[in-house]
C-alpha cells in the first residue's frame, strides 16, 4: 500500500513582517495591538534565526507594552490610553526605521562557525602554547646564550614576535635555498632555531606553535597593557567609550548579570583614569 507524504512547510522569519506604524494613534485598536504583540511574540520564539540581542531587547519592550495595554485597556483614563498607544507607536516607528530588526534573507554561516570553532581551540590550548614558548624563551638564556637571544626576551611581546617571523619568511626562504641573505633579516629566526635545538623541538613545529600563540593572544588579550605603557591615553578613551556603548548589542537579555558585571568593571576603569564630569577646564595640552 502506497503512503501518502505530505512535505511540510517550515517556518520562517521572512514571513513575519514588522508592524508598520499607523498615521495616529486611532487606528489603535484592540485588535491592532493584539496583532502587534502576536507578532514580537512569534519573533522572540522563532528558532529558524534568534534576534540579536538589540532586536530582542527593543521586541521585548515592545511586546510589554502591547500587554499592559491590552490588560488594563478597560480601567485606563483616556489620556493613559493615548499615552500607552503613543509608547506603542513609537517602537513600531524605531523598528519600521532600524534595518538591523528587519526580516532579511539568511546567509550561508559556515565561514562564522568556524571562526567561532577556531576560537574555541585557541581558548583551548593557548595556556599550553604559552608553557612552551616560555621554555623556548627560558632556554636561550642560559649561558652561553644563543644568538641574537634578546629578540624573543621579554622586552618584546609575542604577538610582536610571531609578527616578525611572519615578515622574515621570505627571508628564510632565501637563505635555505641558496640566495643568502642578511642576517639581520633574519635574526629572530636565528633565536628561535637555535634555542629549539637546546630543548629538542622541531624548529617548524615551533615556529607554527608562535605564530598559533601570537594569535591567540591578539584574540584575547586586551591591548590595554601596551596602551597603558606607551601613554596612549586618548586611545584608551576611545576604546572605552566604544565597549561601553556597545555592551548592550553582545550582551543577551537572558545574560543581564553579566552585562552589568562588564558594565561595571569598564565604568570603574573610566572613572579611574578620566574625569568625565562635565565642568572639566579646557586645556591646551590634551596629554596632560
């Protein structure tokens, strides 16, 4: 006996069309509302593309309204009537003009999961990375120290590091076929190769362990440190008055602990460092 199979259809984020906003608050009826409120509803459950934190936050407040409205339409005062269906209005005005809350088609995100996959393995292994390259470092300075040991000592960091091994590749290359080059073209591979040889690594091996190391750190470790110890003092404004007026958009609702938390430590750390009342004296000098 042949079964019938019915295909079903799936749902989707592109059939859920943002309110638009009406000309007045009269065309604000019951029913309008409800239509609203079913619409934020549905889009704060669709799993086929979860809101972005913004776009949930803004439904969020948006979908309160319409319930409050809704609940106590019945006992409100005429002007607290106009007012909720204004609030109301307001939001669908804001969502109709923010493109970032508009349904859009989706797009392949196989390039952002494994971005994301990358990071979970440099999360993962970069504090054994880290014990290596210590070693590597802590064996070109034994006596007798291998040559050119000051380019990988801890006056230069290793993202720096990794960075001028990446420059002195072509270099090397050179060199081990036979053109020759300067050896001060050179020389952070010199203080890498022959301390490998002191702690029996294979060179390559090394040299791909600092150059996973180096990115690493450029992924999780804050600039702030050189910005502090290179007096960069308007860079450090600028970069925490973008962190702090961007927390909200990687922070999920679910996560409002967290956000206050960061929100914390990134006031507390501008409080400390700058003066951010509004009296502050014009100077001439801003580096002062």
């Amino acid at each position: 006996m042949d079964t019938l199979q019915v295909k079903r259809t799936r749902a989707s984020t592109l059939e859920l069309q943002t309110p638009e906003p009406e000309s007045s608050i009269a065309a604000y009826h019951p029913t309008r509302v409800r239509e609203g409120l079913q619409y934020a509803q549905r889009r704060l459950k669709s799993k086929l593309r979860k809101p972005t934190p913004n776009t949930e936050k803004v439904l969020l407040l948006y979908s309160q309204a319409c319930s409050r409205y809704l609940e106590d339409v019945q006992s409100m005062s005429e002007k607290d009537k106009r007012d909720k269906l204004n609030e109301i209005r307001t939001y669908e005005i804001d969502m109709s003009n923010m493109s970032w809350i508009k349904d859009v088609p989706t797009f392949p995100l196989t390039d952002s999961i494994l971005a994301l996959r990358q990071i979970t393995y440099y999360a993962r292994y970069g504090d054994y990375a880290k014990l290596i390259v210590a070693k590597l470092r802590a064996a070109s300075q034994q006596e007798p120290k291998t040559p050119n040991w000051e380019a990988i000592s801890g006056k230069h960091y290793w993202t720096s590091i990794a960075a001028r091994l990446q420059d002195e590749t072509p270099y090397w290359k050179d060199l081990i076929s036979g053109k020759g080059t300067s050896e001060e073209n050179i020389e952070t591979n010199r203080a890498v190769r022959q301390a490998c040889k002191r702690i029996g690594i294979e060179e390559e091996n090394m040299i791909s362990i600092l150059a996973f190391y180096g990115k690493r750190n450029t992924m999780f470790h804050s600039e702030l440190e050189e910005l502090i110890e290179n007096k960069r003092y308007h860079r450090i404004s600028v970069m925490l008055y973008d962190d702090i007026r961007d927390l909200a958009s990687v922070c999920p609702v679910k996560d409002s602990r967290s956000e206050e938390a960061l929100r914390a430590v990134l006031e507390t750390l501008r409080d400390e460092w700058f003066d951010t009342s509004d009296d502050i004296e014009q100077s001439g000098d801003m580096d002062s």
